[in-house]
C-alpha cells in the first residue's frame, strides 16, 4: 500500500497512535471493581471487543446489560466519566507510540492533511494530543460523543475530501465499518499477538513502520 497515493489520512488515537488499550480496559475494569470477578471480567471482554466505541455508549451497557439497574442519569454518566478520565488521561499521555507512527504522522503532515477520528471524548481527546505535541501535525481532532461514522463524514465534507482518496487507519471493527459506509479506503493496524477483528480481506499491519518511506 503506497502512502503516497492517498489526499489525507485520517487515525484512529488508541491502538493506532498511542499504545493504551490496556491502560483504558483497565480504567473500565477499576470503576466496576466493587461489583466483583464476574462483572470485571465481562466488561474487559465487552470493552475489548468493542474498541472504538465511546465511553458513554459502555457506560449504558454496563449499566442496564451487566447490571441490571435503571438507566444512568445524566449526573451519573457525568460522574463515571469523570473518574474514567482521572484514571487514563495522564496514563495515555505517558503511553508509549506505537512504533512507527510518530514518525509518519510527522512525516506525511508535510505532505497532506492528517485527521483523527475517535471515540474518546473531543475535549479529552485534544488535551492528550496538545499534551504528546502532535497537535500541530493534525488538521482537525474530532471524539464522541458524535459517533464515528459522522466524524468520517464531517471530515470529509467539511475539507472537501474525495472519499476514493482518503486512507482511514484504524484498530477496530467499528473503524472498518465506519470507513466502509463513507467508501474511504481502510488499513487495520493489529497488535502482535491480539486477535485479528477485521475480515479477511481487509489489509493489516503489526505498526506503522511499514507505511514511512
């Protein structure tokens, strides 16, 4: 896959950019402790196959799925997602990069306009990317609550992007579905020794090291 043929890329952030998967399944583990073994253990396993998804979006299934409790009110989801946030934010900033990526990012940023799309909260999402000086590398960094689908389609739309010449870079099923209704051309990043989410016919890469030429 030549990097050089597409008009702008657009990343997913965790998995993709920064490796801190582990520190938000974690994150999501801590919250439910007091409930015990089993419920920490079904939600790893519902955050680990659902990456990609906002926080909020778990929040409510956790909530009404796994616990069987009333809704979440507006001032709980708040609450959680404020001790979520004091659990990660300063741990993906310390995050190591997945190999290669820095140096693409601050490669093809020369070249042609970078996106990320993800479903971490935006304002959030801004403070980590300021924080790891990657800021100035992306044209626009858009996260929940506005699903993924959407952020592809305001992205592209707003700076007039044929979807054909777009590359999105993703670690999740939900990156691929998202890139796939918008038609923009799909790479899958999987970690080694993480199971492989994608069909098979999507294309994959262990990192990023491949792409720098």
């Amino acid at each position: 896959m030549k990097i050089t043929t597409w008009q702008a890329i657009i990343f997913d952030f965790d998995g993709v950019v920064v490796e801190s998967g582990e520190i938000k399944t974690q994150a999501f583990v801590n919250l439910y402790r007091d409930y015990g073994e089993t419920i920490m253990t079904a939600v790893a396993q519902y955050h680990s196959s659902n990456g990609g998804m906002s926080r909020y979006q778990k929040f409510r299934y956790f909530q009404e799925t796994l616990l069987e409790k009333p809704p979440l009110t507006p001032d709980e989801e708040q609450q959680l997602d404020r001790r979520f946030s004091e659990l990660v934010v300063e741990a993906v900033i310390a995050s190591d990069a997945v190999p290669g990526a820095a140096e693409l990012i601050r490669k093809e940023a020369k070249r042609i306009p970078l996106f990320v799309a993800s479903g971490t909260p935006e304002a959030e999402l801004n403070t980590i990317v300021g924080r790891r000086g990657l800021a100035s590398y992306f044209t626009a960094v858009r996260g929940s609550p506005t699903p993924k689908q959407k952020l592809i389609a305001d992205i592209l739309s707003a700076h007039a992007l044929l979807p054909e010449r777009v590359l999105m870079i993703g670690d999740a099923l939900i990156d691929y579905q998202s890139a796939q209704v918008n038609n923009v051309s799909f790479l899958g990043r999987v970690r080694p020794g993480d199971k492989n989410p994608f069909p098979s016919h999507v294309n994959i890469l262990p990192d990023l090291h491949p792409l720098i030429r």
